[in-house]
C-alpha cells in the first residue's frame, strides 16, 4: 500500500482524514491515517493504496470527523425566513433545518490576495478551479441581515443597509455614498416583500480566514 513520507506527523492521529493534492491541483485524493511512524523517516500509513505524489505535493489534515455543511436562506415573501443548514456528509443528505429566525439574506465573497502581498485586495464570487487560484484565496467574508418580527404600521427603514467592504476592489461594487475611498454593496431587501421598509433590520458581518498567521510568517 505504500505510507505518505513527510517532514513530521505532529497533530496526525489515527484515524484522522488527509488530503493529498498535487502543485498544480491535477490530483486530489482522500485517505484515513492507518498508523503513524514514530521515528525518521516520518510517514504515514493510510486507508488504500498509495499512487506516487509528485514534489512538492501539499497534505491537510481534516481531523477525525469533518463536517461539512451548507447554509442558505430560507423562505420566501409568503412564509417565514430563516438561516438554515443542511449536512452534506452523504451522497443524498436529509433536508435542511431551519437553525435561526428572521435571517432575510446571506451574502458570501472569497477573500483573495492577487498580488501576494499577504492583504486582500480584492473580494468575488468566483470559485477557484485550480490550485493557483484557490492559493489566492485567504478568507471568506459573510454578512447576514436579521429583520426584526414586529411590523410597523409607519416605514421603519428607508433603504436597504449598504455593506461597506473596505477599500479592497469588489465585484458588483461602489463607491460608498459616505466614504469614497471604500466599496459598498447595497443588500436588497425587496425579495422579503413589498412592505419590508415596515420592518427593522440589523446588519452583521464577519471575515473568516482560511490561512494559519504562524505559518504564513514562517
């Protein structure tokens, strides 16, 4: 079968999940750690056959159990919206669960670093199809707009809230009405219905990176 020879197996256990892609992301494969070498040379005995890895090749530690899940809004102008989630872990996965209330948008860009430079310069929906570009990648930026139950008989709210990004470069983007140096996106709330200016609503954002800063600065 073959082990996976690498620099160290510190934070490998058994039983943990690896992925093992290629440099130029030709080649991606899955295996559980069977055993772990406990002297040099370091290696890692898997689930399955091994085929040969080219140099330079990258291997990620899922962790013993990896979950993966996907989250969406639900609901529409005739019903009730909320945050859902839907697991993913089999070829045919149950149906969502709503997890939250009164969540009426979920917006999602890649964080991307185009110039190397270790910033993000520019935020897009595109999905990587390779390794250089998934290189690119350094985080995920979400922002979720709650609205609150009650109705009100007055208009609540003038216009949809603007998400302001910074001054990175983004995809469907503008230059804020408050702050010309950063980007804005506006968050259309018209899809909860045409009375939603009758509620209250409260934007929240959070950038998620995908990059371990230890590693980066070694």
């Amino acid at each position: 079968n073959g082990k996976l020879i690498v620099p160290s197996t510190l934070g490998i256990e058994a039983g943990d999940w690896l992925i093992v892609s290629t440099p130029t992301g030709s080649q991606c494969d899955a295996f559980q750690a069977q055993a772990l070498a406990t002297a040099e040379p370091w290696g890692i005995t898997p689930s399955g056959s091994v085929p040969a890895y080219t140099a330079g090749s990258l291997l990620s530690n899922m962790g013993a159990a990896p979950v993966r899940r996907r989250w969406s809004v639900s609901g529409s102008a005739a019903s009730a919206f909320a945050l859902q989630m839907t697991a993913l872990a089999t070829a045919s996965p149950a149906a969502g669960s709503d997890a939250y209330p009164e969540i009426v948008l979920l917006r999602a860009f890649y964080a991307k670093d185009t110039d190397a430079d270790g910033a993000i310069d520019t935020y897009d929906t595109a999905t990587p199809t390779d390794r250089a570009g998934w290189s690119q990648v350094i985080g995920l930026r979400l922002a979720l707009v709650v609205r609150s139950p009650q109705w009100s008989k007055e208009e609540a709210t003038a216009s949809a809230p603007r998400w302001n990004l910074g001054s990175a470069t983004v995809a469907g983007g503008a230059a804020c009405p408050d702050d010309a140096g950063s980007q804005c996106i506006a968050l259309g709330l018209t899809h909860t219905g045409t009375d939603w200016k009758h509620y209250r609503y409260r934007m929240y954002e959070s950038l998620i990176p995908l990059r371990n800063l230890l590693w980066n600065a070694g």
